[in-house]
C-alpha cells in the first residue's frame, strides 16, 4: 500500500460535514470492475453539495465536478471520459487502484449544529481537531518516506543504509588506525570485535571505538584495525602513538597504538553522495558490472563517483574496459596504500575474461605474486641426507648455517612490511632449533613448512647446512649430527625477501601495417597496438628472474604481429622500495631473482600513452 499526507483542508470539510448532518468518507476503489461508484445515501442526494477527493499523481486533490466527474444517474460518480475511455479533456482522475472518497448532503437531515460560518463554535472546534489530524498526517507520511532510499533523509537514510552496510562518511568526528600487538606469535585466532574501546595515554583522555571486526590471525604478530572518537570535535585529534590504552584488556594482546595521527575525514557526506554508495552496495554485491566496479572503488575514503570515469567500445575493444581514476589528494604513504587498495578493488571485482585498462600506478594486488624457483640450487649429492659434524669433536654444539629466500604474496609490502615479515621469519627459524634436542636430526621439510605457513609467504627456497663444513654443501635434505652427543644450534642466518618492486616505464614506437592501415582512425590503430604491446610485457617481464634487464630483450618480447611493428624502445626504472628513480635511460640491470617487475606506463614515441 502507499500512504499520502491529507491536507489540512480536507479534514475541516470531513469534520464540518460530520457535525452538521451531511455523509463523509463514503470510500470506493478506483478500478473499472468498481464502476458504477453508487452512493449510500438514505434520501437524494443534493448535486450541488458532491465534494470527491483522493490521490492523484501521489498526491491528494480535490476532483472537480463537470470537470472530472458528475453525479450520474441512480446517485453514482460518474468519471468524465472521452471516446476511447480514456478522461476526457482537462479531466483529472485518481490514481489506479487507489482510494477515493465523497462527502455530500442529501434530503432530509434534521442536524443539532448548522453553523458553518468562520468564526462559529462549529467550524473552531472543527478546525481545531482538523489541525491534529494534519500534523498526525504529515507526520506519518514523513515515517512512510522515510522507509525508502530514494525519499529517506538524515538519519532514517543512514539506518535504510546501514541495512547494506553502508554508513555516512562524517567529518566531525576524527579517525585513524590502531595496531593491535603482541611479542609472539598468536597461538590461534584472536577476535577484536567492533566497537572495542582505546583510549589516549595523556590527559584528558580521548576515547576511540574500533569500527569494524578485526581477527588477530595465528602465528601473527599483529592486526590493524579502523578507529573513530566518541566525540565529535577537535578533541579527538592525538599524535601517533597516542592512543596506546585499552580499556578493557583482550586476552592475547600485549599492547597497542596509533601508527599516525588521527585526522578529519573531510566533510560530512551528503544524502546524495550516501544515497548513491547505497545504491551501488547492492550492485558491487554481485560484482562483473561496471556499477560494482564504481561501488568498490567509492569504498575509499575521500573517492566519489564523480571522480571515476569508466568507458567501454565493444567493437574497437573487445574485452577491455578503460578506467581513470582520480584519487584525492593525501599524504604519500597513504596515498601508496589507496593505489593498492585501488587495484585490488578492480581485481577483486572484475569480470572474467575481462582486463581492465586503468591510470592508477600500484603493483600487483595480494595474492598476485609468482611462486619463485623454489630452490637456491639442485642438491645434486647422492647421499640421502646430510652429515654434519662439529670443528671440534668435543664440543657439545653443531652451529648450522640457514640461507632463506621468501616470495612475498604480493609485491606492494612496505618498508616495515618487509622488516616485520623477515623478523617474523627469523622468530621462526630460531624457535625452530630451539626445539631442537642432543643429536636430533633436523628435519629439512619441517623447518621449510613452517616457514611458508607464514602469512605473507607465498614460496620458500632454504639451505640448511653445517657451519663447520668446507665446502658448503647445497643443503637441501635432512641435517644429521655425526655425534650423537651434540646438540644443533643456529649459527648465521640470512633471509632475503624476493619481490623486490621495481617500476618500468616504457616508451616505444610502432609502425602500423596490413589491415590497420585501413583502419578508420589510425590513433585509434595505434593506441590498439599500444595496449597489445603493453599487455605483453607486462606478462613477460613477470617471469624474469635471472639474466640482466635490456633493451634487446624488451624486445625480443615484442615480435611483429600482422598490424603492427616495434621499432625504437626505451624505458627507466624505478626501484619502489627505495624510493630511487634513474632518469638515464636503458640502464642493463642484472636480475638476481629477488626482484619483480612491473610496467606501469607504455607511452607511444610518436605520441599517446597509457
């Protein structure tokens, strides 16, 4: 059903005719199997005095006699219709389905109250209830507008919205992240729900909420969570490292802190801008759409939908879709952070089979990485194990060397991603020979399992050999003390994360021939052959790993097609991690297999670009 306000009019007519003898309300169904619309009317009826009204257009109105309608014969309402059925001219006609009243006098009625003039007893005390009745009215179509996304306002929409998990961007109110930590490794799973309260260290206390679940998984260290101030205001403005006080302890969790200062969001968002993020939650739900693609994206703080711009050209790009993103303004590490998000929002979202062509310079989303070689060197030795013995055979220990390489799940780890994941790596490998007892043998696979157990690590390459031995061994098997009186203990460690990220820009030239010298338009052509070569590169620079980084190798990887040519090719690097940019040119650089490689622009040298 739907529901209207009536006006306050109406219901001083209704109450009006009520008090002094006349029928009110009499109500019929607006449907053609209603019709004929009689009246219940105990004597004739008096033509002149036919008031009908109900909604039209949603609305309520007064329908005018000979106009819209007219009293038939046998005292029926009689809708005005032109030769089709259709109303006739000028007429107006309720709504479908809807409702509609009349109120009439007729013969006959003997009431008490006759007075009608303003400023009776009669019409005050009608127009007195008659006010109420409005203001009831009003108010409950205001509850009924406020049950619909397109209608609903303040905070009957951020409730509608909350429904789908969308809630209002405010600016008043501060926010920021806290690192929930701990000295060990978690032994299992630690929940630190929503609403978790955190307060600053220094007087007066600011208290902050966690605003989202957060999961301390096992054998990590630590877990970020999102934070908001109770209080709105500059009050809830601290340093980083501020807000460093839980109020109530969470078993497992040794301390926590604020990595930044907490910080405005900006401005409050709008009931539009909320009512559209609404709208996309349900679309991003399904995902493959270009509306879930803008629902994912608007999920970062500060992005609107007016600033993503997503174009499709089935017939000049079959299975592409082209996307510019425009992100806010922000300090440069979160801005970094946003990139990545960006692209794993886009990769998460997208259709299969469908690449998604877009401006935003970010390395691969996590999960993205390659598995490595696996293996520092083939342990070619014909003995099943290893044997290790001590420099000195009376020592009670048997130091072992540990040489480790880890690929990284995704290539977008941060300076302290990169520290944390190898200390988490070390921690391991020492609690690893901890356990270790007199004249056990070290189980190579074991330690190797441990190791990729890690979150964050995607593949492992180990030596393990002893400290003593000359020549090395390759150290790929099982390590066993000759003596069975020593005790093995960790001697030097090494571990080198892979991964390291390291920026291409290429510029190159292309020559079109066959088919797309006929083609239209020859930017068109070109940029076609632009987007194919660039597709290639990135697929083959994301398996090199050993050799050296040149010119004639790009190329090699760009063979002719029957299109286009490549002619002259340049590109600089950029090493992310280190935040260093060679502007010269075609620089030979050696691989070691601890870095990836990614495009991030391909520029035509006779002009375009992506």
């Amino acid at each position: 059903m739907t529901y209207a306000a009536e006006p306050y009019a109406q219901f001083v007519d209704d109450l009006l005719s009520a008090l002094t003898g006349g029928a009110v309300r009499e109500q019929f169904r607006f449907l053609p199997e209603e019709e004929p619309y009689r009246l219940a009317a105990p004597a004739p009826v008096i033509p002149g005095s036919v008031r009908v009204f109900g909604l039209a257009d949603g609305v309520y109105a007064r329908f005018r006699a000979r106009t819209d309608f007219v009293l038939g014969p046998e005292q029926s309402i009689a809708w005005q219709k032109a030769a089709d059925g259709s109303p006739a001219r000028d007429a107006r006609w309720p709504d479908a389905g809807s409702a509609f009243f009349v109120n009439y006098e007729y013969a006959g009625s003997n009431p008490q109250l006759t007075d009608r003039n303003p400023g009776s007893v009669t019409r005050l005390l009608a127009e007195s209830f008659a006010r109420e009745f409005a203001v009831m009215s009003r108010q409950l179509d205001a509850v009924y507008q406020a049950g619909f996304l397109d209608t609903a306002s303040g905070r009957d929409l951020e409730q509608i919205a909350a429904l789908l998990g969308v809630t209002r961007r405010r600016r008043l109110s501060a926010a920021g992240s806290v690192v929930f930590s701990r000295a060990s490794p978690a032994p299992a799973d630690i929940n630190i729900p929503a609403g978790t309260r955190i307060s600053s260290s220094e007087p007066p206390a600011v208290v902050f909420e966690t605003t989202a679940d957060r999961t301390l998984q096992r054998g990590n260290l630590s877990v970020d969570a999102p934070i908001a101030a109770t209080v709105a205001g500059a009050a809830g403005l601290v340093p980083a490292q501020a807000a460093s006080v839980m109020n109530r302890p969470i078993l497992g969790i040794d301390a926590v802190a604020n990595p930044q200062p907490t910080r405005f969001s900006g401005a409050d968002e709008s009931d539009e801008a909320l009512r559209a993020r609404a709208r996309r939650a349900l679309e991003a739900s399904g995902k493959a759409t270009t509306g879930a693609l803008l629902g994912a994206l608007t999920t970062l703080p500060g992005l609107r939908e007016k600033d993503i711009r997503i174009a499709e050209d089935y017939l000049a790009h079959p299975g592409v879709v082209k996307l510019n993103v425009a992100l806010p303004e922000m300090a440069a590490d979160e801005l970094a952070a946003a990139q990545t998000r960006a692209v794993a929002l886009i990769e998460a979202t997208r259709p299969l089979g469908v690449r998604i062509e877009h401006n935003i310079s970010a390395p691969l989303a996590a999960g993205a990485a390659t598995p490595g070689e696996g293996a520092v060197a083939e342990d070619t030795a014909a003995e099943p194990v290893n044997l290790a013995a001590a420099a000195d055979a009376a020592d009670v220990f048997l130091p072992v060397n540990v040489e480790v390489k880890l690929t990284p799940t995704t290539l977008s780890l941060s300076a302290d991603e990169r520290a944390r994941l190898t200390r988490t790596a070390e921690d391991t490998i020492k609690a690893f020979f901890a356990d270790a007892g007199i004249g056990e043998i070290l189980i190579y696979n074991r330690l190797v399992s441990r190791l990729i157990q890690l979150d964050g690590v995607l593949d492992v390459a180990l030596r393990m050999y002893p400290q003593a031995a000359s020549p090395a061994p390759v150290g790929r098997k099982n390590l066993v003390p000759l003596n069975p009186d020593v005790k093995p203990t960790l001697g030097a460690v090494t571990v080198q994360l892979g991964g390291a990220l390291i920026m291409l820009d290429v510029s190159l030239a292309v020559t079109l021939k066959g088919a797309a010298l006929a083609a239209p338009s020859p930017l068109d052509a070109q940029q076609a052959a632009r987007a194919d070569a660039a597709a290639k590169l990135q697929d083959f620079v994301a398996t090199l790993e050993s050799g050296s980084l040149s010119v004639n190798r790009l190329k090699g990887a760009l063979p002719g097609t029957d299109t286009y040519e490549i002619g002259d090719l340049h590109y600089s690097l950029e090493f992310v991690e280190a935040g260093l940019r060679v502007h010269q040119q075609d620089i030979e650089f050696p691989l070691t297999g601890l870095e990836r490689l990614w495009v991030r622009n391909v520029a035509l040298l006779n002009g375009g670009g992506a």
